[in-house]
C-alpha cells in the first residue's frame, strides 16, 4: 500500500442482514483469535463471542415476527455493533498500515482511490461431495473487487430457509453436518467495499 495513504476499515459491515452480519462476526472473532498480528484485541473477543451469542438467541426468537422478540434482535444487534466499531478502531490502529497485516483481521478495508461499487453476482458455485459424509464443498471464481465471500445452503425444498451461512475470504467453503440423502441448494455472493453484492444463482446437489 502506498505509504502516502491510510488504511481504513470499512464500516458497512453495520448494514448487513442479521444473518450476513452474525456471520461476518464470527469470521472476524476466529481470525483475530491467537492472530499474532493482533495481541490482545480490544474489545476483547469473549465480549464480542457472547453479543454474537446473544444476537443469534433473539433472531430465532424473533422468527415468530413477535414485536417484543424484534425489538429485543434489534437492541443485541445494537449491542454487538457497538463492540465491532471500537474492535475496527483498534484493528485499524494497530495494523501498521499494511494491507497484508490488515486482511488477517477479517475485516475489509477501504482504500478511496480504489473503491469498487456494488458488486455483480459471481459464477454459480462449483458443487461436489466433501471429504467426509454428511459435507459438501462449493467453490466459484474470484469476483473482482470482493474482499469476501459469502456462502449460504438451504434444503431444495425450503430454498429461502437459509441453514447455514458463512463469510470466507476464499472463494470456497465446504459446508458440514449435512444430511445425507437430501439435495440442498447453495448460492455465494461478494462483499466489498460498497457492501453485500447480488448472489450468484443457485446449484443444488445431493449429499451422501
């Protein structure tokens, strides 16, 4: 990175569905954990593990679309925001400017003189059976101005009911506790620096 400009964090992880966002967390908690790039992360990472906890509890509490329910999911993602920001401060700080140093945190940087718009959907994901049972593994091709990917599966006959979704900085993602005998669908899209970009179109496979 030039020497000239300052490495900055992007912020818009602050928009991301509650889904993308619990995933987006997690993603930054196990990069920065033991990451000698970051010793003693402030805030620490057990407060940011437990406001992920505590959001993932009131997003399926909320699924009935009780107002009380939504309102309690949307003060958790207040809550967990409010550790992310200082803990993007901190990772900024102490990243020495280095982009290389900066990727290992899990968070996206922004560099203005390279800022990319939203983001088009990226290939159909690649599917096959993974290395164990009950697994599949999903890989697509690198999207131009994607610092993550993000990669989500659903049964073929619930195709909106998203089981598992996960933020990756590759572009492949081998899915896990799976059951055999079903077809499940899988899907991936980019995030940069302007955000979530449009999903790639779905591929379904059946898992032994």
């Amino acid at each position: 990175m030039n020497p000239s400009t300052n490495l900055r964090v992007a912020l818009r992880f602050v928009r991301l569905a509650i889904n993308l966002l619990i995933a987006f967390c997690e993603n930054v908690v196990e990069m920065l954990t033991d990451n000698a790039n970051f010793p003693d992360p402030f805030p620490e990472l057990t407060e940011v593990k437990s406001a992920i906890m505590a959001l993932k509890a009131a997003a399926l509490a909320a699924m009935d679309g009780g107002r009380m329910a939504i309102a309690a999911r949307k003060q958790r993602k207040e809550e967990l925001l409010e550790l992310m920001r200082p803990l993007a401060s901190w990772v900024q700080a102490h990243c020495q400017n280095s982009l290389e140093i900066f990727t290992t945190s899990g968070f996206i940087a922004v560099r203005s003189r390279t800022l990319v718009g939203t983001l088009s959907a990226p290939d159909a994901p690649r599917l096959k059976q993974g290395p164990d049972t009950g697994t599949l593994a999903a890989r697509t091709r690198l999207l131009h101005g994607a610092y993550t990917y993000c990669h989500r599966i659903a049964l073929a006959s619930s195709p909106d009911v998203y089981l598992q979704v996960t933020v990756t900085t590759t572009v492949k993602h081998t899915f896990e506790n799976l059951i055999p005998g079903q077809i499940y669908r899988v899907d991936v899209c980019g995030i940069g620096a302007a955000g979530e970009g449009a999903y790639s179109p779905a591929v379904s496979h059946m898992v032994i």
